[in-house]
C-alpha cells in the first residue's frame, strides 16, 4: 500500500504530496494523522524553512472521505490537524489542478499563496450538504476576497475556475498544469534563501490580527457542525448523493 502523504526536503523547502490519486486525494483518517505530524514536526526543524503542498494525479483533493468521518467521534484527527496547518509558522504555499472541494478547497485557505492550474474545479459544498464551512473557512475566505464574495461562493456552492479564483484573490497566479508546481517550487526557493526565524518572524507579524478571529471561527463552526452533521437537512443531501438525485429539502419543512 503506497504512503498517502509523500515527503521530500530539497535544500529547505519541504514538498508535501497528497497521494491518493486513485481516491482523488480524497482526506481520509491516515492522511489527517499525517498532515497533523508532518506540519507540527516541519514547525520545529530548523531544516524546513517552506512548504509547499501538492498532489499527485489529476485532481488536488476532493475533500473529506466520508466513509471514515464523523464529526461527532471528537477522536477523529480533523481537528488536531487543521490546528496544525492554521498554526504554522513558515510560508505555505499551494500548487493546485483539477479538482479542489470542500476540505480540499479550504486548506488551501491557510496557504499564504496559492497557484492554481487551468484546470482548477473549486467548490465549497457546505450549505448544499446541509452543513456549515470548517478549517475556519468562514471567516478566512471573506478576509481574503470581501464579505460580499465570500458569502456569495458560500452559500451558492458553486464552481470556481481557475479565472474566477485568480479574479477574486483566492489564488495568487494562474499557468498551464504542468507549469503549477515548478513555479510554485522556484517561489518557495526564492523564499528559503532567506533566514528562517526572519521568515517565522515575518509570518508571525502577517498573522497576527487575524489570531484571534481564526480561533473563533473554528470554535463557532464546530458548534454549528455539531448541530448539522446527521441533521435531516445533511441527511436528505447525503441519500440524494447516493441514490444520484437532486435533494428535497422543501418536504423538510413543516407546515
């Protein structure tokens, strides 16, 4: 069984590869666990100085695996893991093609840059899920493009292009697939010339006033996640999935 996360440190910059291609990078429970580790052991060595996060296949990552999550077992590593990602202290930067939804969407909210491929397909399927945005989502999208965009794209659910995330600031720069990655790289070696408690440091100033909001954020979005995971609403979306049809959350509606 090939290794979900794939590591590799040249001169600095660490490579993170999501690596389960055949899944869609899909995030399951061993992935989590490793995002968890590999994030808070990068923070402490002095040999990493930037990340960047990637993926194998076509697709960057087709979010949450269902088939081992539930919000409600608090043993599940989702939690610990993106505390790991929000709280590093190093530049992050995603290199992202293909499909990018749900968690695979907003982890890429906690990346300092982010470049995207031309054939970028984001989405943010929370409301049509009959859920609530997570990964403190709901207040770093709309610090990033404007309230007025970030509820748009929120509670629409709708596709995001490559154009539209260059367009709105959720990505940096937009190139061909196969050009994503190495630009991505020779970024990320720009930035681990320099020293890394400068590049720590000036992270740390960067984020700084938005602490705070972040740590309300995940905590009021698990509250609402609480509530809504196994809701009639989020059941209703999950069995029209399954049986491939359009929801009805009208006949939810009492009279």
């Amino acid at each position: 069984m090939p290794d979900v996360l794939l590591k590799e440190n040249r001169d600095g910059v660490l490579i993170l590869t999501l690596n389960r291609p055949e899944k869609k990078n899909a995030l399951n429970i061993p992935m989590w666990e490793g995002l968890r580790d590999i994030f808070l052991e990068a923070n402490e060595d002095p040999r990493v100085r930037v990340v960047v996060l990637t993926a194998n296949g076509d697709n960057f990552c087709a979010g949450v695996d269902l088939n081992d999550f539930n919000n409600a077992d608090k043993s599940h590593p989702f939690g610990a893991a993106a505390r790991a990602i929000a709280n590093f202290e190093k530049p992050l930067i995603g290199a992202v093609c293909g499909a990018a939804v749900g968690g695979g969407a907003t982890i890429l909210f906690h990346c300092d840059v982010v470049y995207v491929g031309e054939s970028l397909r984001m989405r943010l399927p929370f409301v049509n899920l009959g859920v609530v945005p997570e990964f403190a989502s709901s207040y770093l999208l709309q610090v990033n493009i404007g309230a007025q965009r970030a509820a748009e794209l929120m509670y629409t659910a709708e596709w995001i292009n490559a154009e539209r995330a260059l367009q709105t600031g959720i990505a940096a720069d937009s190139f061909a697939d196969d050009q994503v990655l190495p630009h991505a790289l020779e970024k990320a070696a720009q930035m681990a010339q320099w020293p890394v408690n400068s590049l720590r440091e000036t992270k740390r100033c960067l984020k700084a006033p938005h602490k705070d909001a972040i740590a309300a954020a995940f905590e009021v979005e698990d509250e609402a996640m609480y509530r809504q995971a196994g809701s009639p609403e989020n059941v209703e979306a999950i069995m029209a999935f399954l049986e491939k049809r359009a929801p009805d959350f009208a006949k939810l509606i009492e009279d």
